[in-house]
C-alpha cells in the first residue's frame, strides 16, 4: 500500500457563527485505512468533517483529494469520492428505506435495474429487508441510522465520512456495520465517542482539542493516561480496545503526579 495520502486537508481554519471552530489543522489520510478523530465535545470534530462533505467552506487552508484541490472538484464529481454518514438526516415525508437508499444512488450512472439490486443488498446488509418498503418516519432510531449506512454502503465512496456512525445503534449492528467498511478496504474518516471503538478499528486516531489538532498516532501511543486526564477530563487506561476508568477527575492533581 503507497504511502501517498488519498486525502490531505491543509492549514485549515473554519469559523462557525464567528466562532473558530477549527484552527490552523493539518493531516494527511492514507488509503485504505480507518483514521480516527477523537477529543471531547467541541473539539471540532464534527466541523471538520462538515468540510470534507463541503456542507462548510474553511476560512483558509484547503482540503485535497488525490492532489486535486476540493474546489477543482463539482458538488455531484466529490460526492461520488467522498460519501458522508452525518449526524441527523434529511426529510422523510413519503419515502421508504428503498427510496432513501436509492435517491443515493441516483447521481451514480447506474442502470435502473442494478441500482434495485445495489439497494437491496445494502439493506440486507443492515438487516432492513423486511422493513424495505415501510414508511421510513416509522423506523426508530437505530433503524433510521442504519437506512442512512445502507445508503452509503450502497454508493461506496472511495473515502468514508463517518460522523458518530454508531449513534442510536445497538452493539450488533456498530460492529457489523464498521466491520463491513474494513472488509471493503475503503479509506475511512471517522469521530468516536467510543474510545474502545477507536482503538479496534482505527489504523491512525488523530486528537482535538478546541479546534487544534494536539496528537496523532497508534491508538495505544496517542491514548495514554496523561492523554485521557488531560483532555478527556478521566482517570483512565486504554487496555486492547477496552477502556479501564477509576472515574471522572474532580481536581486538578495529575495522576501520575499523585502516585509518585
């Protein structure tokens, strides 16, 4: 595998309202690999991501796809590259789980035929088949989020926007579905929550604090107990992809300060 990044987002800053969300940030994300975004609420995660699906223009800097500049791109060419699963969905007034996945679809030049048969799969895969010509506001939480995964899994972008992809899912169905991203080798960028999610599927994480990138790495090198006092406010270790906690911290005393 080249060591060439397939996307590179350079010296970029995004302000929000006014507000910098995003400041002077910096990464480079290699092909086929799962690149983590973590940090605490606020860090900029979503933001950024928010760029790379272009629902937000940066200030400055810019994102690169394949060496080619995000605005040398058409709104319909970069969206068949780079597919998003976003927090919150669109309109669902009259459609079904079939026309989500489809309307996906439609911007594919992809027969008639083959796109009922891309829609379909990608609904068995997310173990909505049943379910496929049901009204979609009926669908719960989960159901709705696994709609909106099998319509990217339909599409399959070169590169994977994933925005808290294992909201409102059950534990089956996070590991299912991440799982099927790596089995397809896609390039994949991705905010966690779950830190024992990150450190199972992520090749890179890459830490934000207040819009700053702050640390990147190996999950187990980035994610230290320094790392997790400081900006995950948690006296913690990360052991394999599990996450040991002493419990929250209420004072201002390092841990390993305290042990010395």
């Amino acid at each position: 595998m080249s060591d060439e990044p397939i996307l590179e987002i350079c010296d970029l800053s995004v302000d929000v309202g006014g507000q910098p969300y995003v400041r002077d940030l910096s990464l480079r994300v290699k092909r086929g690999q799962f690149h983590g975004l973590l940090g605490p609420n606020g860090a900029g995660k979503t933001t950024l991501l928010r760029v790379l699906y272009r629902a937000l223009r940066p200030q400055a800097g810019e994102v690169r796809l394949h060496g080619r500049a995000q605005s040398e791109y058409s709104p319909i060419e970069w969206s068949r590259h780079v597919g998003a699963l976003v927090q919150g969905g669109g309109l669902l007034a009259g459609l079904t789980p079939a026309d989500i996945v489809e309307i996906g679809l439609t911007m594919r030049d992809i027969p008639c035929e083959k796109r009922r048969e891309a829609t379909q799969d990608a609904l068995q895969l997310v173990g909505l088949q049943d379910k496929a010509n049901q009204d979609a506001e009926s669908l719960s939480g989960g159901e709705l989020q696994r709609c909106y995964f099998a319509q990217l899994l339909a599409c399959d972008p070169e590169v994977y926007v994933l925005d808290e992809p294992t909201n409102h899912l059950d534990l089956h169905y996070q590991l299912r579905l991440l799982d099927e991203v790596r089995r397809r080798g896609r390039t994949a960028i991705v905010s966690f929550h779950d830190l024992g999610l990150a450190a199972r599927y992520c090749d890179t994480v890459h830490l934000m604090q207040e819009g700053r990138l702050v640390a990147e790495g190996m999950p187990e090198d980035v994610l230290t107990r320094e790392v997790l006092y400081h900006h995950y406010r948690v006296d913690g270790v990360l052991e394999g992809h599990s996450l040991k906690l002493e419990g929250p911290v209420l004072d201002r005393t390092s841990p390993l300060q305290a042990a010395e």
